[in-house]
C-alpha cells in the first residue's frame, strides 16, 4: 500500500511543474498575443479595433521597458519602428489592403521574435521566401527580364516582412552579408540578366537564405523545456531510487525475521 502511495506522489509532483509552467505567461507574452490579435483585426479589415489593440499595446510595453531584463536599444527601436508602420496602417484612409496586412504581419512577427527563443514564426514564412527568390534566379538564368523583375520585387517585398524580426535573432554579419549580396543584385539587374559571372550572387544567394533558415531549424530546444524535462527525471529516479531503498530494507528484515525463526 506505501508502494502505491509513493507511485502516487511521484506522479503528482511529475505533472506539477508542467502544469505551474503552463499558467505562467511573461510580459513579453501578452504583447504577443495582443500583437497576434491586432493582426486579427487587420486581416477582418476592422482597422478601428486594431488601432485601439495596438494604442493598448503602447501602454503596456511602456510598462515593461523597465523589468529586470530590459530589452536592448536596438530591440527598442525595432519594436517602435514595426509599431509605427503597423499603426499607420490602422489608421491610414488610402492603404492597401495587402499593405496593412504586410505591416501588421512584420509587427507580429517581431513580437514572436522577443517573446520566443525557439522557432520564431517568421521562419514559417521560408516556403514563400525561397519560392519567390527561385522563381525569379531561374527566370535570371532563362533571360527572361519581365519575370525576373516581377519574382525578384515580391521575393523582396517578403525579406521586408521578416526582415526586422530576423534582426532580432540572426547575427548581424549573417544579415550583413545577405544585404549586400540583394543590394548589389536590385542594383546591377540587367548585368545579371546579361552576365553568367554576376548570376553567380544569385546561387551565393540562394545558398546563404538556406543556411539562415537552416540555421534557425537546428537551433536547440527550449531552456524551459529542458528544466522541466530534466526536474521531471530527477524526480521519478529520487522516488523510484527511494521504494527500491524501502523494497531492499523490507526483503533484509524479512530474511532476518526467517533465519530467527528457523534457529527457535
């Protein structure tokens, strides 16, 4: 029956920190939603409600630029910047529709980026970058100018949304290095149509975009997830390790208590 009772017990306290975990949400973490619901709103064309999420949002992360972890300068201005745009597009008489949805997806995505460390959405949006981008390299190849110029302005249209999101999780050389090679392909695009040399950017393109999302696929698991994986497994060995301890002394009395009998 103690045996029971310990089996018992151990799971409570398996299932605990999980549980605990669950509830807890950071500051950081509401923002995200509220971002997610302004994002909401945008996409339903209720352009007043996420105006007043996003005035909402304001106040709160004003609240908490001053917690025991602020955020840098640079996430600061980022935050600001993609709040900004996102706002105009609330509020804006005369803006597109694909537009404001654009504005809105590259805030959401900059919030998820602060408020997860593992997987930030923005590397969802891998299909249409890479789809976009090949389209436009083979129409290169092809010499075929119209489709290059039309592929390559929507391949760079979505690097805009992702793009201040990335600021936040990618090294700045690996951003850097990226910049220069799309700045000098939109700069020379006739020579690339024309030149089998200057194509060349295009595979050194192509082959850095695979290792940024790459890179962000292989990136290690959650801390939380490992503190709650690894306090899980100490808990079940202590208890399992304790009823094998109770199981040993109980077989040790009972050997004892047969031998005392045997002798009488």
């Amino acid at each position: 029956m103690k045996f029971r009772w310990l089996y018992f017990l151990a799971i409570i306290m398996m299932l605990t920190p999980i549980s605990v975990y669950a509830e807890q949400q950071s500051p950081m973490e509401k923002l995200d939603d509220i971002s997610d619901e302004a994002l909401q709103m945008v996409k339903f064309q209720r352009y007043e409600d996420a105006k007043k999420l996003l005035d909402y949002f304001s106040d709160q992360f004003t609240s908490i630029t001053g917690t025991e972890e602020p955020l840098s300068m640079d996430e600061v201005r980022i935050v600001n910047t993609s709040h900004d745009e996102a706002m105009e597009a609330a509020v804006s008489p005369n803006m597109k529709y694909e537009e404001r949805l654009n504005k809105l997806t590259k805030f959401r995505l900059v919030i998820d980026a602060l408020a997860t460390s593992h997987q930030p959405l923005w590397t969802e949006m891998e299909g249409q970058v890479m789809s976009a981008f090949h389209q436009a390299k083979e129409a290169a190849v092809m010499g075929d100018s119209a489709h290059f110029y039309t592929n390559f302005n929507t391949f760079l249209s979505l690097y805009n949304v992702i793009y201040p999101s990335m600021k936040i999780d990618v090294p700045v050389e690996n951003i850097q290095r990226i910049d220069a090679r799309i700045d000098y392909i939109n700069e020379y695009r006739s020579q690339v149509l024309s030149d089998a040399k200057s194509q060349q950017e295009l595979d050194a393109l192509d082959t850095d975009l695979k290792n940024l999302f790459a890179n962000m696929e292989d990136d290690e698991a959650d801390p939380s997830l490992w503190w709650v994986i690894i306090s899980t497994g100490s808990i079940i060995i202590m208890t399992l390790s304790y009823v094998g301890w109770r199981k040993y002394q109980g077989d040790k009395e009972l050997k004892k208590n047969r031998s005392r009998d045997l002798k009488d």
